[in-house]
C-alpha cells in the first residue's frame, strides 16, 4: 500500500512539475516573436511548430496529472473530485487552483484549432488570458505539495518560471512603451486645414478679360 501511494504521487508530482515546467516554455517561445530587442529568433514555420509540440506536451502532462491524482490512495478524490474546482478534500484552494488553471490552459491551447471559427482577433483576445491561468499553475505547485523547499524542487522550477515570468513583463513593457509612442505621433500629427469661411469654401474666381479687337473700331 504505501508503495502504491509513493509511485501515484510521484506519477502525480512529476506530471504536475512537467505540465508547469512546458507551459512555461511555450510562454517564452511565444514571446520570442513580440519582444523587442530579441537578439535571435527563430524562423516563423520552425517557431510554429515547436509552440504547437509545447502545447500539446502541456495538454498530455496535464491529462496524466489529473488521472493520478483522481486514482491516487492516499487523496482519495475520485473522478468527481478531480473535475470539480475546489471539490477536493486535500488544501482545496490551492487544488481548485490547479483545477481552474488546467481548465484554462487546455481550453485556450486547443482554440488554436478553432481560429477559422472564431477569427484570429478574438483568438489573439482570448490568449491573452493564458499568463493569468498560468500564475494560477504556478500557486499550485507552490501550495500543493510538501517538497517545495527541497532543493531539486527549486533547481528543477524556479529558472524556467522566473524566465516566462520575464519575458512576460518585458511584453507588457513593450505593450505600454508602443502605447506611449503612438499617443506621442498622435499629438505630434498636424491638424487637418481649417474650414472655409462664409460659406463656399472655393477659390474666389480670378477677374476676366475681354479680348482687345482685333480690328480697331473705325476701319
């Protein structure tokens, strides 16, 4: 029995590291193409499919962390309490966190399938939400299990975490500094030419000449 109880968790911890570890790495190669200054980039087709591998590596190690953690022994959850947000038994805050985060990330990864559907504007919309479900991931791993002062667990999480964490706040700088700059050209930008007036706003007509005869009267 205790045997069992080990390998389920350790089954749940690792796949619960993994899912957070690849979330995280599927934030920064995200970013790679927005950031600026990024010293190199990789080509858009090849970036494409290494965010897609990513997306689908995090949507596996989160099915199987949810799988062992409904049959691990010693929660106790079962399907029901695996699915339901803050239904567990187990530090139900920090669970539900982790359940609303899967929730969150599964549904926006998979809608990239659906952005024929939706429009890629209302997709571009919805993922900005994807680093909000992330932190939450982040609070669950860190509230959730009992080793996460060990040192392999520290070794293993902080680096990649605190890396998305700053690539992302280097994209909500970049976000306010475009903003800035745009209201700075729009303040700059001449105003258009001032409306004519009294009425009619055409040129007022050049004076006419009658011709001189060409034969002088008389003759």
């Amino acid at each position: 029995m205790i045997s069992g109880i080990a390998f389920a968790w350790s089954v749940d911890r690792a796949a619960g590291i993994a899912a957070l570890l690849l979330s995280s790495a599927t934030i920064v190669v995200g970013l790679m193409h927005s950031l600026r200054g990024t010293p190199r980039r990789l080509p858009a087709l090849e970036s494409h499919a290494l965010h897609e591998g990513l997306s689908i590596a995090v949507l596996v190690a989160i099915a199987i962390h949810g799988v062992a953690f409904a049959f691990d022994p010693f929660f106790k959850s079962g399907v029901v309490r695996t699915l339901v947000p803050f239904a567990s038994a187990y530090r139900p805050l920090a669970v539900g966190a982790g359940q609303v985060a899967a929730y969150g990330l599964v549904a926006l990864s998979l809608s990239f399938y659906l952005r024929g559907r939706i429009g890629t504007p209302r997709w571009r919309q919805a993922h900005r939400f994807i680093p909000a479900f992330w932190g939450l991931a982040v609070l669950h791993a860190l509230f959730t299990g009992s080793d996460v002062t060990e040192p392999w667990f520290l070794l293993a999480v902080v680096p990649p975490v605190l890396v998305a964490a700053l690539a992302l706040g280097q994209r909500w700088d970049d976000r306010a500094a475009a903003k800035n700059e745009r209201s700075r050209a729009e303040a700059r930008a001449p105003s258009g030419p001032p409306a004519a007036r009294g009425g009619s706003a055409r040129a007022p007509a050049a004076p006419s000449r009658t011709a001189p005869d060409a034969f002088p009267a008389g003759r």
